[in-house]
C-alpha cells in the first residue's frame, strides 16, 4: 500500500495524505520519508499519521519521519475533524514561518 502511494504521488497532488503507519511493502514512515525527498509541491502535501500505535514515543517517530500530526485509533469523527485542522494550522505556521525568513 505505502508503495503504490508513493508511486501514485509522483503523478498526482492531493490535499492531504491520512497515512497508515504499518502497511506492508513500504510502511508509512517509509513512505512519508520518500514523499519528503521529492520535488516540491508533491514534498509539501501534509500527512496525517492515523494508527493505532497511540504512545508518545510513536507519535514523536512519525514526526521524526516528516508527518505533519498524529491521530491514533480508535478515530471518531470529531477528532478526525480535529487533527486535520491542527495539521492545516502547523502547515500554515511553517508556511508563514518559511516567507517571513
């Protein structure tokens, strides 16, 4: 799965990648990491981890691997809805971050 993603990512932009940390093939932490080494706008898209792995020290590997929040399961609507408005406000922080300098 994290291998298609990664292949079809190079053809397509999307708004936001909610990313499964384990996947076969190519986990999300994989996949995120190819992601970031690619060319812009692709390396910019923000990626939501959504995974059951709920632990501090697992939320802090996936931002490690370049994913821009983490959500862990069981996920309701409410903090889906929640997480992504966060990842939209870090995104536009960096953003505003990135033209300021």
């Amino acid at each position: 799965m994290g291998s298609r993603l990664w292949r079809r990512s190079r053809r397509s932009l999307s708004n936001l990648v909610l990313m499964d940390v384990r996947m076969p093939v190519m986990d999300g932490l994989a996949a995120t990491r190819a992601l970031r080494a690619m060319d812009a706008p692709i390396r910019d898209v923000p990626v939501l981890a959504v995974t059951a792995e709920a632990m501090p020290e697992d939320a802090a590997r996936c931002l490690a691997a370049g994913m821009d929040g983490h959500l862990a399961k069981p996920v309701t609507q409410a903090k889906l809805y929640a997480a992504i408005e966060a990842v939209f406000e870090t995104v536009s922080k960096r953003a505003d971050a990135a033209r300021a300098a």
